[in-house]
C-alpha cells in the first residue's frame, strides 16, 4: 500500500481547526485532522471530495 502524502488544506483556518488532505494516490483523496496525524483517516473518491468542496 502506498503511503498518503498529506499536506495542510486550504480550507483549514487559522482558529485550530486544521485537516490535511493527500491526494497522491490515483483516485482517492485522504483527509485527516492536522492535530491528530495518527488517528483516522477518511477515504474518498476524487469525485466525493470533488462534491464536498465545491459544496463548501
């Protein structure tokens, strides 16, 4: 298994709340929160996180 390459998102601020998100493995998109990088990981597809940005 690859491993994710993650990397701050633009779409954490500057309040704390923080998730890094890797998309460097073809087809899925890793996020995880930034304070906790050995805890859970959500899996994507491309097109789910595609959905959930644009919906942000």
């Amino acid at each position: 298994m690859h491993e994710f390459d993650f990397v701050k998102s633009t779409y954490s601020n500057a309040g704390g709340e923080c998730v890094e998100v890797a998309r460097n493995i073809p087809g899925t998109v890793a996020v995880r929160d930034s304070k906790d990088p050995g805890g859970p990981i959500l899996r994507l597809t491309s097109a789910a996180w595609a959905e959930f940005a644009k919906a942000q």
